[in-house]
C-alpha cells in the first residue's frame, strides 16, 4: 500500500510533531504515528497533555489506507536517512507484515513496527476541541509554558483559540494541535498564578495608574516597512509577482499600440513575474523553509543595488561570458540609436517617465 511524498515535506512533519512524543513508559504515543488515507499522509503525536498532526496533500495511494507508529528509537534514523535525500525527491512508503519501508531514488530505509499497535481516536479529539464553544466560559485558562513551547515548530505563525476548563486549539498551514489547560493547582502546577482577571487588576492596578490608555486592537504593530525595501515575506512576495504579472498584462493592452517597445516591456515584465511566482510556488511546496530563506536572501540582494554585480558573477560561474553579452547588447543600441536618429525621433519614441522608487523624502 505505498504513498508517495516529497522528502522536504516528510522531513518537515516529523519535525512539526518530534516535540510532542510521549513518554517511553506509554509505549502507543512513544513515537510518531504515520496514517495515510486518499488524499493526505498524517503525522502524529501526543504526551497526553499535548497533540499535533501535520499532513501533506500526497501524490497518490496505491491501495488501501493504512496506519503505523514509527517507534521513538527509529526517529534518529529516520530524520537522517531523509534529510539525506535530495528535497525535491520522492519517498514511497510501503508497509508488510512488521516492517515500514521507504525508498527514494538514492536509497532504502526498512524498520520494524508493531502492525496492530492501538492508537487513540486522535480524529475524535481534535473534532471535539474544535468544534468546543467559548461562549460562557471566562478567556483565562492557564497553560504550561514546557508543553506551549513544544509547537515552536509547528509554524512560523498560528492561531489560537482557548476556553476556560477546554484544550487551546492551534491551527497552522496543514497543521492542528491542541493543549490542555493547568487543572490541578494542589499539585504544584499554576499555584502561583492569578486565578482569574479580577486578581490581574487588583494585582497590577497600582501599577498602572496614572498611565493614559492606548487603543492597540491588533496587539503591537509590525515594524513599518519603507516603501523602497524590498519584503522579506513569501505570502507577500507571492502577492506582488501575481499583481505584478496582472498589471504588466493590462498594460500590455492598454498602452499605445504605435510603441512597439513599451508592449515589449509589459510583456517582458508580465513573463519574468509569472516564472518567478511558478518557481517560488513550487519552491514553497518543496521546501517552505528553504523558500522563506531565499526570499530574504533576494530581498537583501535587491535593497543592496548590487543586483548588476551578482548577476554578473552568476553568469561567470554559470559558464556564460557576460562581456560578451553587455558588448552585443551595446551593438544592437547602437544600431538602434543610429536607426533613431535618421528618423529624428528616439528609438522607442516615448518620454523619460519619474523614477519607480523614491527615496523616504519624495525626491
């Protein structure tokens, strides 16, 4: 029954969930449990005070859905055996009778499992949690920080929902998770903590007086990003290819149809923002960590102006001679220039426009 991933993508949810192993003395939630159906491959585990479940959209079961633990002490194993493969290579697994097996282009990784290992009805709980109402309960519930730090990993951001009394429901991209509240203060958990916002208030009102409120909806604002920098957000830099790639394409038809070289442009610009979209979508998709590191990579190397010099360089390394190219490049100008100027107009005939980046005063 195997079910085919990418290997970033495997390596990844085993890290989203690898925090919340269970203890070695509860041996169904020590390790992490790989169930597949048609359309995802899950990742999950749980310490009882905490679950997490990763899934990836999968590139096709051949048979019937199936379930197995990958015991703690092959995690090692595994997470080396997959950060060994190339990101973008595809890892089938496969099950038999007592054994999990992957392979990949450039090797195979076999372990023994327990086939018929119980696992708790991990859909069940996280249904309840989810569909659970806050209304009428008080928004204080206590959480343990050592188990809150365990979904460090789960993403860069997340969304919370919490009930008194109720698990705290986290939500990621393909990602789930919950923790328990603190219910026992006479075992030493929370003793110390206000019991609820009434306690805050007498706690903190002395000091806090006297100080003029401040409407902040949205928690603290986000740094103010100047309007030349370049983003160092993927979402964002998606968002700018696509309208960048809609505008070229409006503008490719909307311009004057006599300037042969302004729908080139438009054109021109409309094709490298789709490609550069097309590639970081797919490099999101491969590896969402490696994405994000290249964008800010890009984004220091656009704010630096140097862009002339790297592409230079690249070229070089890449085998090309870039001399070459600036010396055709300045040929056909010329030619341009001289076939303008019999016509005693310029070679595009359109006006010099404002610059496309200003600095912070306007000028």
């Amino acid at each position: 029954m195997p079910v085919a991933i990418n290997a970033h993508q495997l390596g990844r949810m085993l890290s989203r969930t690898a925090r919340h192993i269970g203890s070695e003395f509860v041996e169904p939630l020590h390790g992490i449990r790989l169930e597949a159906d048609d359309t995802h491959l899950y990742a999950i585990a749980s310490d009882r005070y905490t679950i997490a479940v990763a899934r990836y959209r999968h590139h096709g079961l051949d048979g019937e859905p199936f379930a197995r633990t990958v015991p703690a002490s092959a995690l090692r194993s595994l997470r080396e055996w997959t950060d060994a493969q190339h990101g973008s290579d595809t890892i089938t697994l496969t099950t038999a009778e007592g054994r999990l097996r992957l392979s990949a282009p450039h090797g195979e990784l076999a372990f023994a499992v327990t086939d018929d290992q119980k696992f708790f009805d991990w859909r069940g709980v996280l249904h309840d949690v989810l569909l659970q109402d806050p209304a009428g309960s008080v928004p204080f519930p206590a959480l343990d920080t050592r188990f809150l730090s365990r979904f460090a990993d789960a993403d860069d951001k997340v969304r919370v929902r919490t009930a008194d009394g109720r698990a705290t429901l986290i939500v990621g991209e393909d990602f789930l998770g919950a923790q328990t509240p603190l219910r026992s203060r006479s075992e030493g958990f929370g003793v110390h903590l206000a019991e609820d916002v009434e306690q805050v208030l007498a706690d903190w009102t002395p000091t806090l007086t006297g100080a003029r409120p401040v409407a902040m909806p949205d928690g603290i604002p986000a740094e103010r990003r100047l309007r030349y920098e370049v983003t160092q957000d993927p979402a964002e830099t998606v968002e700018i290819l696509l309208r960048q790639t809609l505008r070229s394409t409006c503008d490719l038809f909307e311009e004057d149809s006599n300037s042969v070289a302004a729908a080139a442009s438009h054109a021109s610009s409309g094709v490298m923002a789709w490609s550069a979209y097309r590639f970081l979508d797919a490099l999101r998709t491969a590896d969402p960590k490696l994405a994000a590191q290249i964008v800010a990579d890009v984004a220091e190397q656009l704010d630096s102006g140097e862009i002339g010099e790297f592409a230079a360089d690249a070229a070089s390394l890449a085998g090309h001679d870039p001399e070459k190219w600036r010396e055709e490049d300045e040929a056909r100008w010329a030619q341009q220039r001289a076939a303008a100027a019999r016509k005693g107009a310029t070679a595009d005939g359109r006006q010099p426009k404002a610059p496309l980046v200003r600095d912070a005063d306007g000028s």
